[in-house]
C-alpha cells in the first residue's frame, strides 16, 4: 500500500481485494472504480484497513494543496435534475 501516492503520477493502481475494487492514480483525478464487499472477518478488516488507506492518502494530499479550485475543469457538468424515464 505504501507505493501508492494520491496525485503523483498517471500510472498507478491500486487492487483491493484482487481487482474487487480499483484505485486508478492520476495527477488531477483519481478513479475509484468496483465493488468491495467488507465481511465481518479478518479479510474483510484487511480490505477495510486497505480502502481507509487509499482514502486518507487521498485526503491528506488534497489538503497539502495551499489552492484548491472549487471544482476541476475535467469534471462533468453538475446535473440539471430529474428527466422521465422514456421506457415507461
């Protein structure tokens, strides 16, 4: 878990639990991708233990950054709300 740095390269990712849920590095974004099921076992604390650990190193570089933009340019548009289902 070390190798992984939130926002230090293009490269990087991150498995949990084989390739259950995936943590995709990247300079500007980063891509959590999957699902993990978490069981009430000791395998289910190491995958917890792992995803608080991509999480909190996410965190803490976001906070080293002094000028955060309220949000990134790559980010897709906010939603205009709710449209009907044209399948019913």
């Amino acid at each position: 878990m070390s190798d992984f740095h939130a926002f230090a390269n293009d490269e990087d990712v991150l498995n949990i639990e084989g390739d259950a849920l995936t943590v995709s590095n990247g300079t500007t974004n980063i891509e959590v991708a999957g699902t993990l099921r978490i069981g009430k076992d000791k395998r289910g604390l190491k995958a917890a233990r792992a995803l608080k650990q991509a999480v909190d190193d996410i965190v803490a570089a976001l906070e080293r950054e002094k000028t955060l933009p309220d949000e990134s340019k790559d980010d897709p548009p906010a939603s205009t709300g709710n449209v009907q289902n044209p399948f019913v």
